[in-house]
C-alpha cells in the first residue's frame, strides 16, 4: 500500500515539475521571440531613423528669433491605412507651402519613407485616438518647443490656406497663452457625458486646433496625468480639459470662428459641390476633405484664388507707380527715372518683364473711352428679371450662366471687401438681391459695371439695428495688356528665353533710346512692333499652321448628307479639289446621298470621276432611300467602314465653302477624349439688291441661287480668304449643324450619336448638343461617387468595369468663329408639314438671311407700304 501510494506521489511530482518546466520553456521561447522582434525593430529604427530635425527638414540653427519659417509648426494625426492617400494629398497641396514645417504622426509601426513621419512608439490606430493625439503634443514640446511661435493639431482631413494662416497668425500676440479653434460644449447626444463645468469648453478637433508656444510649455508636462484621467471618448474634449487645468485658458469664445475654422456636416460628400461659397473664400481651414481627390481639387481651386489676389495686388502697385510718375512729371514714354536708372530692372524682351505701368496702372473710370463719333460709342446692356441689349441678334433673353456666375463673383468681392473690417466696428453689411444693372464691354478697357443692390445693414455693437439699404456699384474690371506668348520647338513659354539681337537691345541702345527725342521714340517703338511681329510670323511659319513634311496628321473625313443639289455639289467639289486633295493631302470625303433619279446618277459619276483622278484619296459615298433625314445620313455615315477610329469627322453641309485654315482649325481643336469643335460660320445674307427684299408681292424664287455676270465678293480662287462684313453676312451664333469629333467618341454608347426620327433638316443638330452637355454634366455624379467611395479616380480603370467613366472622357465644347468658313446662301423654303420646333427654326434661320439690321432698317423707314402695313396691322392688334 505504502509502495503505491509513493509511486503515484512520485507520479504527481514528476508532472506537476514538467508542467513547470513547460511554462517556464514557453515562456522564455515567448520572451526571446518577443525580444528578438524587438531587437530586429531596433536596428531597423537605428538605421532608418532620423532625428526629429532631419524628418522636417529643420537646421540646427534655425530659431524663430533669426528665420522667417519658424513661424507654425503643423502636427497631422493620421493612420498606417490613410498614408499613401490622405497624408500624402496633404502634404502634395497644402502641406509644402506651411510657413513653418510639417509632420505626420501615426502608429510606431508604420513607414512612409517619402513623408516627414513620426511613427509614435507605443502608439496604435485604434479610435479615438486619445493616445495618439497627446503623445503627439508631448513630441512636439520634446523636440521642437522653442523652435516654433505656434503649434498646430490637424486631422489629414483639414485643408489649411496657409497664407492666411500665416497672416492670422502674425497678428497674434505668440508670447501669451492661447488655445485657438472653434469652441464647442458637445452635441445634445453628449449632453452630460463630457464632465464640463458649466464655463468650461474644448476647441473642436476637426477643423483644427492651434497653440502657442507658452500653452504647450504649460501643459506638456502634465500629459501623463491627463492620460490616466480621462472622463470621455472624445480626445479634443480631454485635451481641452487638460488645457483648462494647466494653463488655464480656455478655447477663443468667438463667433468668427466659425467661419475662420469652418466644419462643413455634409460628411463625405463636402466640398464635392461647387466651391464658389463665402464660407470657402473666408475660411482658413475646411473640415473635412475626406478623399484625396477633394483635396487635390481644393488646393487648385485656391490656388486659382491666390493668382486672383496677387493680380490684383500687382495692379494697384501699377497704379501707385502711374501715379508717382505722374507727379515727378516723367514722361509716359520713358522708361527711367533718371539716365541709366530704370522703373523696372527688366525691359519688355526679358520673360521678367512686370508690364507697362501706363497701361496696367490706369485708374479706374466709366469714362475712360470718350468717343469721337456716334459709330465709336458703346451701348449698355440693361440687367433685370432679364438680359436686353440693343445690338444683339435676341434683344431680349434669358441672363447666360456665364454672366450670372460673373455677376456672383463681382458683388462677392465687392461685399468681402466692404466687410473686411466690419467686425472690428461691430457692424456687418449682407447682401440680399440685385434689382437691376447695366453692363458694357469695352476690348481695350475692360468691363463697366453699374449695379443697385439690396443690402442689409447689421449693428450689434451699442444701439442694434437692422436696417435694409439700397446702393449703387460703379464697378470697372479692367483688362490687362495684350501678350503674345510664342511656343517655338516645345519650349514654354515662362521659360523661353530671347536670344535674338533685335530683341536684346544693347546698353548703349537704351541709353540712347531713354534721351531720344519724341520721334526717335515712337520709331522704336514701331521698330520693336515690327520686329515682334516679324518673330511671330517666322515661328507661325515653322511651327504654326504650315506643318514641316514628315509631321504626322490626323486625317479628316468630310461628312456630307446629301439629297439632289447637284449644282451646289458640283462647286463643293471643285472645293474640296482645290483644298483638300491639292494643298492638304490628309482630307477625305464621305457623302451620304438619297438617292433621286434625276440628280443622283450625276452625282455619282462626278465622285466616280474625282476619285479616279485621285486613287490614293479615300473618297466614297453612300446610298441611301426613303425620306430625307439628316440624322439618319449622318448615322449611316459615322458607322460605315470607310472611316476609322482614329479619324476626325467633319460633319459639313453642301452650302459651305472653306480653305486649308479650316482644316488646320478642325485638328488644332478637336482633342481626343476631350474636346469637340462646333465653329461658328460666317453666313450670307440674300445678295440680291436691298430694294427688291420685301418689296411688295416679293416671293423666295424656287429654284438654285440666280448666276451673276460679276460677283466681286465670291472668290472664284477657294484660296482667297473671302470678304467679311456687317452688309454681307453674320455669324451663325446658333446654328451647331458643323461638327468636328472624332470618330472613337462619336461612337461612344453614353453619347448616343445622332437622333434618327427627325425627318427633314434641322433639329438633330440641338438634339447631338444635348447628349454632349448631358454627358458633361456627369461630372458632378463622378464627385457623388468619389464621395461616396464609388469610385476612385487615381485607381486604373478596368475597360468594361460598371461605374462612371474616368474624368478625361469628358468632351468640353469649344466655339469660336470662324471666317475660313463660309456659307454660301440660298433660298430657304420651309415645308408647312415640319414638326413645329423645327419649322419655327426654319422661319427664324430664313429671316436672319434676308440681310443686316441696317439694312432693314432704311428698306423698312424708307418704304410707305410696308409703314402702312405695320401701322394696319399694330391697330388690328388693338391695345396689349
């Protein structure tokens, strides 16, 4: 029994001392595996890190006392997941141009070798990140607290305009305690949960919060003891809690703040709307910009904003020098203030040339264009409800969003500046409505504004009031001096430099310019053109419109539709001969015909006879039956196999007449994935005596336009650039039936290409615009799904993947007129079976080609029948 009970005590022993054993192998394998992770860990951080100079950049002996860039210091708290997309969009905008440095703090396990990152040891991502926000302050007081006036916390969700921070910043008082930031007690969900005193406060985290340098000297050595006494989950409430304690101040009670550190509750999709807010202009921060595409289209929108105010700065130094000048009786012409003492240390041939006093230096004035004939004086449009203007082809028309948008952003300035130190005087002044205006544009000046605004007048300081008051803006937004920025062999033109003797005059040249008498001046003056010019031609020569043999063009393909005119089409022909195949060699021809039985076999045989002539020259044709329609030509045509991807497609009418700078035009401005060209063509009026047109019983003729003896203005060479005047035609302003695009994007499914269940001309034209506008507006659904996390834009995307289409397959409308291209008139009949809009369209296009207003005007003031019928037919009306 006692032999047992030994060897099952021994049993135990042996057990209970492997159990130990096992621990204690465990444990130490645990331990050294724990310690060799360590000790790999140092010797990585001791070859890879820095001192916390060199991970911001800073010398040594930099101090605030003898650096103008020691102003801030900007801690960014962010994540090991955010630091390839955040924190890299913050530091790739904002974050280069913090007058002071920045640095990123975030979990010691993370790396960003390109990033000015401090990976806090013992700290993690985990949310809220109380942890992580104090040790970032205690790393700050440890390294960095007498190399900086202020510190900065910000989220990597905060966009800063850094140079209104520094301007904020310098006019504070750095030697004092502050705690700055938008104030806050908590929301009615956290009502009691914060532990506050009912005067205590914290400055919200978001939109960011700034401390002197004597703030974070008061309240760094406590952070451990606030660490272990913490009341919330909320890391801005504990820091401003220990704030309050240890240095005794609390964060700015200040209503500005809110609009200076702006928080905007939209969530992800904030600031993926339009940014023309005065929220957006007066903000120094904006919280939050929560994808890195925001923030990228943030920082170009200020920095558009930053261009705007260095413009204008530099105008009204312009303007103080004009006027020095003036007062020390230097003449205009003279560029010196005394021999051999120049205003400007560079001359107009430097690429560092400021400008022209005289010109960028003129002092605002309605009257600075005094004409001196009554054909000189420039009519004011008038602004209500809508836009009337004398001249134009509608007199009265809706207000373009273009000058709505305009007229936005003038009366925005003009009340930004009014209120830029209403606070200060306890009164604001806030705009309510525009009730009318005037407007003028002058191409040498500028633009004459004359607006009555509703205002309201705000007084909070003293005896309140608020008070509505009418007032009246003279405003002139004037033009700058005309450049000319030449591009020759793909250099920029901001770094170009002018090398040519004739434009680097000698020292000896502009001293004896400076002394010149009041001739000799205006010589050089003229010389100088001249030779500018002269430069100008040589590089449009070279590098312009007339390309060197060998230089690779896209070609272009003519798309005609076309039904009978075989007259018209036989000068088309000889047109495109003359142009196309003989001096631009890369222009092709597609028509698309109904066949009639007169007139197509002509047709046929002229292209069967052209294209002989020019075998390697792609000219081809279609045949198509039934009713006319344009849309359905033009389809037929996009999709047939005789024009490539790869080609332009011109989409031209029969009428129309054009020269080799047409062509040019077409591949200088359509751009692949990008950009359509819809040119604005210059069309004839009815050459026919003015005393025939609306002469009574006067009737369209029927048949093609009469054959004159001598028709001066019609070029018989297609060569010869044809003559434009007020008296023998206008610009088609909306007529968009001339299309430039290329093939690929026309057939793009979400384009939708041409409507085919439009019989007849006109209309499909409106119609092909329509989907082209529609489909530029889905940039504001491709903000939506960036917002939402639909889609990100700096990820590759898959060719057939669902979802919107990357930003460059946009296709922007580029108008401008175009005098190469010229429509030749002809009488217009307009069937009484078209659908209304289109035959209302064709009464508006038949009467615009009758002739000019002037013209009109004396065939209507000098013909009685025609006084007799309007005064008949105004008193049949009756009244209203």
């Amino acid at each position: 029994m006692g032999v047992v009970s030994m060897t099952q005590r021994k049993k135990i022993l042996y057990g209970l001392f492997g159990i130990i054993v096992g621990l204690c192998i465990g444990a130490l394998l645990r331990n050294y595996r724990t310690l060799e992770i360590v000790s790999m860990c140092n010797t990585i951080n001791s070859i890879k890190q820095k001192s916390a100079l060199d991970i911001i950049g800073l010398q040594p002996s930099e101090l605030p006392t003898n650096s103008q860039n020691n102003l801030v210091f900007v801690g960014v708290m962010t994540a090991k997941d955010f630091l390839q997309g955040r924190a890299r969009a913050v530091y790739e905008t904002w974050g280069k141009r913090v007058p002071g440095k920045i640095a990123f703090f975030s979990s010691q396990d993370s790396v960003a070798p390109d990033l000015p990152l401090v990976a806090l040891k013992g700290v993690d991502d985990r949310y809220p990140p109380q942890k992580k926000s104090f040790m970032m302050l205690h790393y700050m007081y440890e390294h960095y607290i007498d190399r900086f006036e202020w510190f900065a916390r910000a989220d990597d969700d905060v966009y800063i305009r850094t140079d209104r921070l520094e301007k904020f910043l310098r006019s504070i008082d750095s030697s004092k305690p502050q705690f700055i930031g938008q104030a806050g007690r908590g929301n009615s969900e956290d009502f009691g949960l914060l532990s506050l005193e009912f005067d205590e406060n914290f400055c919200m985290g978001g939109p960011g919060v700034i401390m002197s340098r004597e703030t974070l000297r008061r309240v760094a050595p406590h952070i451990p003891t606030c660490l272990k006494n913490l009341y919330s989950t909320h890391e801005d409430v504990e820091v401003g809690r220990c704030v309050q304690k240890f240095a005794g101040i609390p964060c700015t009670w200040n209503y500005e703040m809110q609009s200076i550190l702006h928080h905007n509750s939209s969530g992800n999709r904030a600031f993926s709307g339009n940014l023309k807010s005065k929220e957006i202009h007066s903000a120094i921060t904006l919280h939050p910009v929560k994808k890195p595409a925001f923030m990228y289209r943030l920082h170009a929108y200020m920095l558009g904003l930053q261009a705007q105010e260095l413009r204008q700065e530099s105008l009204l130094l312009h303007r103080d020098i004009a006027q020095m000048t003036a007062l020390l009786q230097i003449p205009r012409i003279n560029k010196n203030l005394a021999p051999g003492v120049p205003i400007f240390p560079e001359d107009e041939s430097s690429t560092g040339y400021l400008g022209d006093h005289n010109v960028l230096g003129a002092t605002p004035d309605l009257n600075r264009h005094r004409p001196r004939t009554l054909d000189e004086l420039i009519e004011w449009d008038f602004i209500a409800k809508s836009l009337y203007s004398g001249m134009h082809p509608n007199p009265k028309r809706r207000t373009e969003s273009s000058l709505k948008e305009g007229l936005t952003d003038v009366i925005r300035e003009i009340m930004e500046h009014i209120n830029n130190f209403s606070r200060q005087r306890g009164r604001v002044i806030e705009f309510r409505e525009l009730l009318y205006g005037y407007m003028r544009v002058n191409s040498l000046y500028g633009q004459d504004l004359i607006l009555d605004l509703l205002l309201v007048y705000k007084k909070y300081r003293g005896k309140k009031m608020t008070v509505p008051v009418r007032r009246h803006l003279y405003i002139q937004r004037s033009f700058t001096e005309i450049r000319v920025r030449e591009i020759v062999d793909g250099v920029v033109p901001s770094h170009a430099v002018t090398t040519s003797p004739r434009a680097s005059p000698s020292t000896d040249a502009t001293r004896h310019y400076s002394n010149a008498t009041g001739l000799d001046r205006i010589s050089h003056r003229v010389k100088s053109l001249f030779n500018g010019l002269e430069r100008l031609t040589d590089t449009l020569a070279n590098n312009g419109l007339s390309p060197s043999p060998g230089t690779h063009r896209d070609r272009i393909v003519l798309v005609i539709p076309l039904s009978g005119r075989s007259e018209t089409f036989m000068r088309f022909l000889r047109n495109f001969e003359e142009v196309a195949l003989r001096q631009d060699g890369a222009t092709d021809l597609l028509v698309s015909m109904y066949v009639e039985p007169v007139e197509t076999p002509m047709i046929v045989a002229l292209l069967d006879n052209l294209k002989a002539r020019y075998p390697d020259s792609r000219i081809n044709y279609l045949q198509l039956y039934g009713n006319f329609s344009r849309g359905v030509a033009l389809d037929r045509a996009i999709k047939s196999p005789h024009c490539n991807p790869e080609d332009i497609l011109f989409l031209i009418d029969v009428d129309m007449v054009f020269t080799v700078q047409s062509l040019d035009r077409i591949r200088h401005n359509v751009i692949r994935h990008r950009q359509i060209y819809l040119p604005i063509v210059f069309s004839e009026y009815d050459p026919r005596a003015p005393s025939t047109i609306l002469s009574p019983g006067w009737a369209p003729p029927t048949t093609e336009r009469p054959k004159t003896g001598s028709d001066p203005d019609r070029p018989r060479n297609f060569s010869i650039p044809y003559r434009i005047t007020n008296d023998n035609g206008y610009f088609r302003q909306f007529g968009y039936g001339l299309v430039g695009i290329y093939k690929a994007d026309l057939l793009r499914p979400d384009l939708k290409g041409f409507s085919t269940d439009i019989t007849g001309w006109g209309l499909e034209d409106v119609k092909f615009l329509e989907n082209v506008i529609a489909l530029n507006q889905r940039g504001n659904q491709r903000l939506q799904a960036i917002a939402d996390g639909r889609w990100d834009p700096f990820v590759a995307t898959v060719q057939d993947a669902p979802g919107p289409p990357p930003p460059s397959e946009e296709l922007s409308i580029f108008r401008a007129p175009d005098p190469s291209l010229v429509h030749i008139f002809h009488p217009i009949h307009c069937d009484t079976s078209l659908e209304e809009a289109q035959y209302k369209m064709c009464l508006g296009t038949k009467a615009n080609t009758i002739g000019s207003y002037s013209m009109l005007h004396d065939r209507f003031t000098h013909s009685q029948a025609l006084l007799m019928f309007a005064r008949t037919h105004s008193q049949n009306r009756g009244p209203g």
